[in-house]
C-alpha cells in the first residue's frame, strides 16, 4: 500500500493499475467488487483454457471452431465466423490450421465450387471428445442459465465495460473495438 499525494490509500494490484480501497464510498466498494469479480472471471477462463489445451494439445479457438463445425456438420466458414465472432481472415488462418493438423476436412459443393463445406474429422472428434465440451461450453452454459432482463443487462454492462477496455496492441490478438473517451460518470 502507498499514500497518494494528498489522497486516500491505494493498493497496487499484480497488473500495476491502482485500486481504491474498499470501505471508502458505496461507489468505490461497487467499484472494488465489479473489479474483483471480473478478475475472477478472467482468471477462472484462463485455468480452463490452459487445462483444456494441455489436455489436448489443441489452443483453445482450434476447440471452440471444432465444437461449432461438429455441431453444425457442413458449416460455411462465413457462418463459422459469424458463430465465433471472428473476421473472416482469422477464420481462414484458423481453418488451415484445423486443416494441416487433419482435424478438419473441407469438401467443395456439388451445385457450387466456390462453395467450401467444413465437417470435423476422425482426429477433430478425438479432440472435440477429449474434453466432452465441458471447458469450451462453461461460459457458453453460464450465460444460458441467466434470465432474459439478467441477460440484457450482462450485455448492456459488457458492452459499457468494453468501450473503456484499450485494444490489445497489434499482432497481439484479435483488434475489438476502437476506444471511446471517457464521458462524465
């Protein structure tokens, strides 16, 4: 813990940003609580995530793109995309990848030849198995369980935070949305 200048105690989390301490407003404690659940949350998905890649072998978005073509057989990457919330470049790099590992097959359409279909192979199943969707589903289950006001006001909320949240550099992860300035709280 350390002073600030002229100011209430603050305490230094591990990421370098400061928190307030709980206990100084009714504003400050929701503030202190929301940061501490979110973390949380982060944290509980990246346990999951490193669990499930060290059980297969597979990164985390090999799982989630093989649980949504092997539930959806015959999936068109646009649709994949969509379903994934990703660009359709990333998709692309993500399906060579599916594809070189062999846990994927793409087979042209019969009417169409520009038309690609994505179906999971022998060796994507074995993944797509190895975990019985339990980890890639967890949040997916989660936010299923809420209500529809509960979960208007999740997106609502996620929505707020993420206007407040930088985009991770470039090349770091995939690009989200452009950063918006703060308005009067």
């Amino acid at each position: 813990m350390r002073a600030a200048p002229g100011g209430p105690l603050e305490w230094r989390s591990t990421m370098g940003q400061t928190d307030r301490p709980p206990g100084s407003t009714p504003r400050a404690q929701r503030e202190h609580s929301a940061l501490l659940l979110a973390r949380t949350l982060v944290d509980r998905a990246r346990a999951l995530y490193r669990e499930l890649e060290q059980r297969t072998g597979a990164p985390v978005q090999a799982h989630r793109a093989l649980a949504v073509i092997a539930a959806e057989p015959g999936i068109q990457s646009s649709r994949l995309a969509s379903a994934l919330g990703m660009q359709r470049s990333a998709v692309s790099h993500l399906l060579r990848t599916l594809a070189q590992h062999g846990w994927i097959e793409r087979r042209r359409s019969g009417d169409d030849l520009r038309s690609v279909h994505l179906f999971v192979t022998a060796a994507g199943r074995g993944i797509v198995g190895a975990t019985a969707g339990r980890m890639v589903g967890v949040l997916q289950h989660a936010v299923e369980q809420l209500d529809d006001a509960r979960l208007v006001e999740l997106e609502r909320s996620l929505q707020a935070l993420l206007q407040h949240v930088e985009a991770p550099a470039p090349g770091m992860g995939k690009a989200s949305r452009p950063s918006r300035s703060r308005g009067k709280r």
